[in-house]
C-alpha cells in the first residue's frame, strides 16, 4: 500500500510540474539585451515571460526619467496590457511598486521590471507573438524621447 501511495504521489507531482507555467525568455530586436547609449548614460533591456505575465527589465545608469502614463505597447496578435506595474528593484532583489508616473533618475544605476498580463490574442506568448513598444516618451533624456523608433519583443527561438 505505502509503495502505491509513493508512485502515485510521484505521478501527482510529474503531472503537476509539467503542466505549470515556466518562465521564458524574450529577445529584444533579435538580441537577448538590449542596449541603449545616450549622452545621459546607458540602458539596458531584457525580458522574460511567465504565461501571459511579461516581465520588462530595464538597467538604468545616468540621468533619465521615466514618464509611466507615455508607454505605449503594442501586440500582435491583438491583445491588450492588464494589471501593468513598474516595480523598482533592490539590491536583495526585492520589488518595490512604483506609484508616482514620473520617476527622475539622477547620475545613478538602477533597475526597474515592468510587468503586466496580455489580454486577448493567444493565452501565452507564442513564436507568432510580437510585443511592440511604440515610439513614446516612456524613457526620457534631457526632455527628449529615447524610444524613438518600434522596438520589436519576441519569444526567443532555440
């Protein structure tokens, strides 16, 4: 009875860890970082996904702002961004949600995920899936955009 009860518990955990959610990685314009150079310091991007949640990581090191309410995301196939939360990051690693929309960085390294949930269009992200972020004044630099031109996001390709 005990052996029975082992093997299946063993098939209960089997299934349960095969049919979870796992994180994947995203490429940013074909490349796994992505790097922004400017005359008020660099940046750095990357992103994952985690089921329909997608994680946007930025590496912020000199004068910048973010303007929240500027982002502007695009899908295809259509879908929309839910429960979006930009979220500082802290040396341990800890995620503290940002309130204000405009955040100034001044002559610092720091670090920021943005987060939200794609609603709409496929369940997951999948290879046909492209996240766009639109020309905005999300990341700003002496008052001037930094996104200035599309920049494509997909699931990587192995």
């Amino acid at each position: 009875m005990i052996h029975l009860r082992c093997i299946f518990s063993i098939i209960l955990f089997s299934f349960i860890m095969w049919s979870c959610d796992h994180s994947e990685p995203l490429t940013i314009e074909g490349e796994k970082e992505y790097k922004i150079r400017t005359d008020c310091g660099n940046i750095s991007v990357t992103a994952n996904t985690f089921g329909r949640r997608i994680w946007i990581y930025l590496k912020l090191d000199g004068d910048f702002t973010l303007n929240q309410d500027s982002l502007k995301i695009e899908f295809s196939p259509s879908a929309s961004a839910i429960d979006m939360e930009l979220c500082k990051i802290l040396e341990n690693y800890d995620r503290i949600k940002v309130e204000d929309k405009v955040i100034k960085i001044k002559n610092e390294k720091a670090r920021y995920s943005l987060g939200f949930m794609m609603q709409g269009g496929d369940y997951f992200v999948t290879e046909s899936t492209i996240i766009t972020l639109l020309p905005s004044n999300f990341i700003t630099c002496k008052n001037k955009p930094l996104i200035n031109d599309t920049i494509k996001i997909k699931l990587r390709t192995k």
